[in-house]
C-alpha cells in the first residue's frame, strides 16, 4: 500500500508538470496545480480483476487474424520479461490472435523502423519513442489514430500520460512506464574511496571521483558505441548547468543551440573525460558491455535510465552494493535538483497500413497495461498505467527512484526523442564528437547552430 502511494504522488507530480510538448502540432495536458491534481491520483488503485473489465470488452474476439510487433525488447533488454509475460497472457485470453513478435538493439531498430516506415512496410503494432521520433511517422501519415479505441481505457490510462503521443489533439500512442536518467552508484567502490553516501554536490562529486581515481577505481562508464549513452551522462550535465528550461527550448527548437551556458556545459562533461574519469575503453563498447562492466565492479558510477533496476535487482550478490540519486547541481544559478532527464516516452503503436488496425488498436492497449504491469513489478520503471494488484516485490531502488520523482520540478524528454528525425541526427553525431574530444563547446554550440535550424 505504501508503494502505491508513493506512485500515486508521482503520478499526480507528472499532471502537474509542465512536460516537453512535442512540437507545435502536439498537444499536451496543460499544467496544473498540484494540490488539484494529487486527490485524484490518491484514489485507490482498482483491484486486479476489475482493471481487465474495459479491456475484455474492447478486445472482441472475431476471426482468427496473425499480428506483427516489433519491439526493442531483446534477450539482454530489462524489459524483456515484461513482454514475455504480458504476451503469454495475451495469448491464453485471445487464442484467435497470433502475434509475431521480433525484438532489436536500440541503435539499429531506430534505423530500421525509419526505413519500414519511408516504404511503408510496417507491422501492424511497433515500439516507438514518443514526441517527435513519433510525431514524424504520425505527420507522414503511417500511424493509426487511437482515440476510438483509447475511451475503453480512460478510467485505467490517466490522459496527462498520453500528451507526448497526442498531436493536433489526436492520441496515436499507448504508453508503458515512464523513466529518468538515474546516476548509479557501486557502494562498496564508493566506500574503498572514503565515502558512504552519494555526495550530494558537485564540488564533493568531483572530490570523490579524484580519491576513487587515487585508489585506483575508474569513476565513470559509458558506451561509445551507442551514442544514446553518451547523451545520458551529456544531457545529465547541460541540464545541471544550463537549467532545464534553456534545454528544453532548445530541444523543441524554440531557441538556438548558440547558449554560452551549454557551451560551458560540454567543456565541463569533457573535462570529466580529458581528465580520467570515463574508462577509455568504453568509446568502442556497447551498452551491455558497459552495464556488465559496472555490475562486475570496474566502475564506480554508471549514468543511465532507471530500466535498469530490473537487471540490478535481478543480481543477487550485485543489488545490495546500488543505490541510485540523481546528477548534482552545477550552476545553482541556472539549475536545481529535481530537474530530471526522461518522463513518459516508451510506447507502442499502430500502422495506419495495418489490414486489423481496428483489432490491433485494442490489442496494443491491453498489451501495453500488461507490460506497464509486470515491467513495474520488474522494476524496469514508474508505471503511465494505474497500477493494479500485489505491487509489494517492487525493489527498494525502483522505490528510490519513485521518491526522486515525487520530489521533481521539471521533466525534459531525452534529446533524440524531443527532436525530429534529422535534427536528432544531427546532434546525436556532434554528441559523438564531443565524447572523442574531436569538438569543445564553443564548436558544439555553434555547429549546432548552423546545422540545425
């Protein structure tokens, strides 16, 4: 009972803030106060039986039809189990339809959806981030509407939840759980350096990189080889520098990249690297080989999305050494603590070119309460769904990391989500520069401000 208080307080937290709007034809929930807000999401969470009510009246059985999905949920994914389970009870409660399910890496399935979707040979259900990686297939006409489908769900899917997939007041998007880049940490490694807690500013973070470095431990890792990485730790430190506003009107094109503060931010983040404190093997690793890395204890801190409880929990001998808080604050001029990178993004969604788009509509809902379900049980983030049944195994980090979102201030969506297709491209590739110390941040800043317009 206890942890579902604690998500109602950030469920309604999320209605109260004012979320990245994705873009001018999106629309978003309008902010509101949060007193307004918390009696509603203090209600209890309906009992498990009754949360599936709307969903057996939606998902009518008719003729046996065969559904595509493509995913990210690989064999590694800490999503994984998720699907798997949410699937399986799928397909006992609707055995006359067949969903075909493939999962891809991060990197290589945002190249790949792109291209099914320019040749318009989508499945009938694919994962998707929300905001403008979305906005761009639902503007080309490739994405199926949902609102027809999304009344049979109102009472179970809170609609703040939806406005990074609703645009031109239209929902074409079913949400799974939220998540924010989440500053991990090795205790035991910390310890070694003379520290028992996760220092809380940036002048005694960088004290004790400098004494886990004298004792020999490398403070930081990060995938080189897939650049989302880079931009957990990069984004981490502009926001902490610049403020979150700066960063958001920059991601949403409503100011320019030419900003001195951010500028001053990517020599800070690169400092970190010229200076040591980033394994120099990591530029040609992969994000599981980094996150094994830092399970294994060759890194003191790994910064990355809060999915990532469900592994650290799942690791027995590893989940007593974690605990997770969030970036310090650099510029307590610009920048506070509760400025968060992440919010709602993960989602499920349906092609416009789907033959079942109608049946596929309701499948992908139910679908994704599902996933929402056993992935918070899982603990691969907070749920956008209301949560239902037994939530008592949710780990003590994933509740750490609820408790840091109740206290938040301000979500900024992950840069490469909030930006269209090519600006994200654009950035992703001076993000890489900026981690080989090819471009400081006089050149990022005004690169970017040529090339992105």
């Amino acid at each position: 009972m206890e942890m579902k208080r604690l998500v109602s307080t950030v469920l309604a937290g999320v209605m109260a803030l004012s979320l990245v709007a994705c873009g001018e034809s999106a629309s978003t929930a309008p902010a509101t106060d949060s007193g307004d807000a918390a009696p509603a999401a203090e209600a209890e969470a309906p009992a498990e039986a009754e949360a599936e009510a709307p969903a057996a009246e939606a998902a009518a059985s008719g003729e046996p039809i065969t559904l595509k999905m493509w995913c990210i949920a690989t064999e590694s994914d800490s999503n994984r189990h998720a699907y798997e389970a949410a699937i399986a009870d799928m397909q006992a409660k609707y055995p006359e339809i067949t969903l075909e399910w493939e999962a891809f890496e991060n990197q290589s399935y945002k190249t790949k959806i792109k291209a099914a979707v320019s040749a318009n040979e989508m499945p009938d259900i694919f994962f998707t981030w929300s905001c403008a990686f979305l906005g761009d297939f639902v503007e080309a006409g490739k994405v199926y509407c949902l609102d027809a489908a999304y009344e049979n769900y109102k009472s179970e899917l809170p609609e703040v939840m939806l406005g990074n997939t609703t645009y031109d007041g239209k929902h074409y998007g079913v949400p799974l759980t939220m998540n924010i880049v989440g500053l991990f940490a090795n205790m035991d490694l910390l310890k070694e350096a003379g520290y028992d807690e996760i220092p809380g500013t940036y002048e005694e973070f960088i004290k004790c990189c400098d004494a886990l470095k004298a004792k020999g431990i490398i403070p930081f890792g990060c995938a080189g080889k897939e650049t989302w990485c880079v931009t957990e730790y990069l984004e981490s430190v502009i926001e902490k520098s610049a403020g979150a506003d700066a960063l958001n009107d920059i991601f949403l094109g409503r100011a320019t990249w030419d900003n001195a503060d951010v500028g001053a931010a990517v020599d800070t983040f690169q400092k970190l690297v010229k200076d040591g404190y980033f394994d120099p093997s990591g530029i040609g690793l992969t994000n599981d080989e980094v996150k094994n890395n830092f399970m294994a204890g060759k890194y003191a801190f790994y910064m990355n999305g809060t999915w990532n409880c469900a592994d650290f929990a799942n690791n027995a001998e590893f989940f007593p050494k974690v605990k997770v808080s969030e970036f310090p604050v650099i510029n307590a001029d610009k920048a506070k603590l509760g400025q968060l990178i992440g919010g709602p993004s993960d989602t499920l969604a349906v092609a416009a070119s789907s033959p079942n788009a109608e049946r596929a509509a309701d499948y992908t809902f139910e679908l994704g309460k599902l996933i929402c379900h056993y992935g918070y049980l899982d603990g691969c983030g907070l749920p956008a769904w209301t949560p239902y049944g037994d939530t008592s195994s949710v780990n003590e980090l994933t509740q750490a990391v609820a408790e840091i979102c109740s206290n938040a201030d301000t979500y900024v969506l992950f840069g490469d989500t909030a930006m269209d297709a090519d600006s994200a491209n654009t950035y992703l590739s001076y993000v890489d520069q900026v981690y080989g110390c090819q471009v400081d941040g006089e050149a990022f800043i005004k690169g970017l401000a040529k090339d992105i317009r």
